[in-house]
C-alpha cells in the first residue's frame, strides 16, 4: 500500500507529463473500444433483420439501395414494380416464401409499410396489446413507434405523403391504431404495419403510387393522363414495391440472374450486397484501428519517456531510499505500479468516453432512422484490449525501471 501511495504521488508531482501518457493511452482505448461496439450492433442489427431473407425483388436501380430500403427500411425505394408479374415470377418451386411490401407513407417520420401477416411471422414478432391488422386503414405499430409518438389503442392518425415527415398529410383518410408489437429488436420496432390495401387505397386519393416520394419525377409520371376517379384499379395494375424471398434450398440463387436478365425487375441478394457494403466501410475501420494502435504505442513511449527522466532526476531519492532499507525489487515494483496505473486510467476513461460516444451516436442514429444502438456491456475484445493496455503500460515501465538494479548507491549519493 506504501508503494502505491508513493507511486500516485511521484504521478502528481509530474503532472503535464502524466496527463499526457494517461491521454494517449485515454484516446486509444476510446478509438478502439468505440469500433469494437458499434461493429457488435451494426453486425447484430444486419444480421437479425437480414435472417431469412435470400433475395428481394424490386424495381430496376440499386440492389444496395433495394436491400437497404425493403429490409432495413433506411433508404428510398427503387421505385415500384407491378404486382401480378411479382408474384408471377415468385411461383417458382424453388421459392419457399414471398412476402409483398408497400412502402406507403409515414407518420412523424415513421415508414407506413403495406405488407401482411408472413412480415410479422419471419421476424416472429407478436401482438402485444390489442390484435392484428384485418380491416383497412387498420393498423399495427412497433413498440418504438408507440414511446415515441404517444399513439395508443383507438386512435386515429392521417399519414403525411412520402417519407418525409414533413410532407403534405392525407387528411382525407386516417389510419386506426388497433395492435402494438412487443419488442423484437428488429425493424418491426419502428414501423406502422398495416395491409396492402390500406396503402392502395390512400394512393388512390393521391396522385403517387406506394413508394414513390412526393415531388418526384415518378409522381409527375405518374399524374399525367391518369383518371382519379376510378373505383379501383385492375389487378394485372396494381403495384407494389419490393417482395421479400425466402428459397426452398440455396439452388434458388440461380433464380436472381435470369429475372435481372429476362424480366423488367430486379433480384438483388442481400448476403452479396451488405457483404459489398461491409467490404467498403472496412477500409475505414481497420484505418482507424490501425491509428488507435499507433496511439497507443505512443502513449507506451510518453510513458517510458517519463518515467525514464523520472528515474534520472530521482536518482538520489532512490538511492537514500536503498540505504533505508528498502529493497532494489520494491523500487522496481514501484516503478511498475506507475506504469500500471497510467494504464489502467487510461483504459477506465477510454471505456467511459467510448460508451459516451456511443450514446451520442445512437441518439443520431435513433433521430434519423429510428434505430437504437444502446447496448454498451463491456465486450470480451474489451477485456483483451485491457490485457493490451496494461502490458504496454508495464513494458514501458519495466525498461527505465531496470536502471534501479545498477544504480551504484556510494556514488550517487556521493554525486548529490
């Protein structure tokens, strides 16, 4: 306990120089425990709401923005494609399942998705208060959109047009909250589910179809020469904007290349995509790992450095130590613990910051996407990085420390 006492103090009366040691170690950590987490919860949510799913059909464009739309409801869609051909294409034996999805409105900027119960039974989502959409303009909401908005069982809400919250609202017709999911974790959590239908129907009051965002130049397309005041369109006219695929055995892959070669829509596979995705956003990562290293070992050298100059301007101190009685070990020893310490402040305030980050980035998240990132256990890796930290820590002291075991005592006390 004298040691330890005797080390915080010679760290107080260095302080510039303990400050910076303890920061670089401090930024480090935060750098890589930071990407070690939200690596965890990207990859978690990517994985859970991508389970299942093995292509999604949908109007020509980018497969990485049909993916990111129909899956992970973060992106506009691609456009729309028409029903009956979807489900013409989907017929295929060696297609398990095929969920439709009508990406309609939102409310307060929560996506209004026209889908049917196969939606909620992939993800094995289940009511948790009232019951399942049946009716029209009936529908289900996730239990984020619930905390958010304040909407409960009975109320009634009109959809503002497009997926921007602030578009024009379809005060004509209002949606009739009649079921709140329990939570899954999952993009169920922030949608408002209703049938294909509801979505039909608002459109058909409206001069854009399911999906296709206010005062785009597929809603003026679409305007142009079409009657309003139809009943209800055909069926070979009605559309919808993506399916969501789930093959009988992996054979089913060969499917994506004859649709996006002999039909007008398009197959994109999810694995391949956020594979793709992933690929990319790592050449960030692994150089913002490999610089919190860097960081690292410089905060290892700050500390030898110190302690180093330390050890020379307390040479007397020492060596009056030794003729006391104490032991060249215990001043070892209580070097070592200098070094420790340095490490495991900077591991404690790299561990705080990095969930200080974290937070503020899930609250961005949650803001634009609705997407909650706030798990912040510490890590197994974490653990690893704390062995990491403490290893530099008493490297970098250990080689001035080693200068006690030649330290001629008569002649440096001579010297002084």
């Amino acid at each position: 306990m004298n040691l330890f006492r005797i080390s915080w103090s010679n760290l107080k009366d260095k302080p510039l120089s303990s400050f910076l040691s303890g920061l670089l170690m401090t930024l480090g950590i935060t750098i890589i425990s930071l990407l070690l987490l939200l690596n965890k919860q990207l990859d978690e949510q990517f994985a859970k709401n991508i389970k299942g799913i093995d292509m999604v059909l949908g109007a020509k464009g980018s497969p990485l923005q049909l993916i990111l739309s129909s899956i992970y409801q973060i992106d506009a869609p691609t456009g729309n494609i028409p029903m009956a051909e979807a489900e013409r294409l989907t017929r295929n034996p060696m297609i398990k399942t095929a969920i439709p999805l009508a990406i309609g409105d939102n409310y307060r900027s929560f996506r209004i998705l026209g889908t049917n119960k196969k939606y909620l039974d992939h993800y094995e989502v289940t009511v948790g208060q009232g019951k399942l959409f049946a009716d029209d303009m009936d529908v289900v909401i996730g239990p984020r959109v619930a905390e958010v908005t304040g909407l409960k069982i009975g109320d009634t809400f009109s959809g503002s047009h497009g997926l921007d919250e602030e578009g024009e609202a379809h005060k004509e017709a209002e949606y009739k909250v009649v079921g709140i999911l329990n939570r899954s974790n999952t993009v169920t959590d922030q949608l408002i589910l209703t049938n294909i239908s509801s979505v039909w129907a608002i459109h058909e009051h409206h001069e854009n179809t399911p999906g296709t965002p206010a005062g785009s130049e597929e809603a003026h397309e679409h305007e142009e020469g079409e009657d309003h005041d139809h009943e209800a369109a055909a069926d070979e006219d009605r559309e919808i904007t993506s399916m969501l695929i789930q093959f009988r055995n992996p054979m089913g892959m060969m499917l994506a290349r004859g649709i996006n070669n002999n039909s007008k829509l398009q197959a994109a596979l999810p694995s391949i995509e956020i594979n793709r995705l992933f690929s990319l956003l790592g050449v960030g990562v692994e150089t913002l790992r490999g610089l919190a290293i860097v960081i690292m070992l410089i905060s290892g050298i700050s500390v030898f450095v110190s302690l180093y100059n330390s050890l020379k301007e307390r040479r007397y101190e020492m060596a009056l130590m030794l003729s006391m009685g104490a032991t060249r070990t215990q001043l070892f020893g209580m070097l070592l613990l200098e070094g420790l310490v340095l490490a495991l402040i900077g591991f404690g305030l790299g561990i705080l910051f990095s969930r200080i980050g974290l937070m503020l980035f899930s609250a961005s998240v949650q803001q634009q996407y609705h997407y909650s990132f706030a798990s912040f256990n510490i890590l197994p890796e974490e653990w690893a990085l704390l062995g990491v930290a403490v290893l530099i820590g008493l490297l970098a002291a250990a080689l001035p420390a080693i200068g006690v075991y030649r330290m001629n005592i008569s002649r440096t006390l001579a010297e002084e």
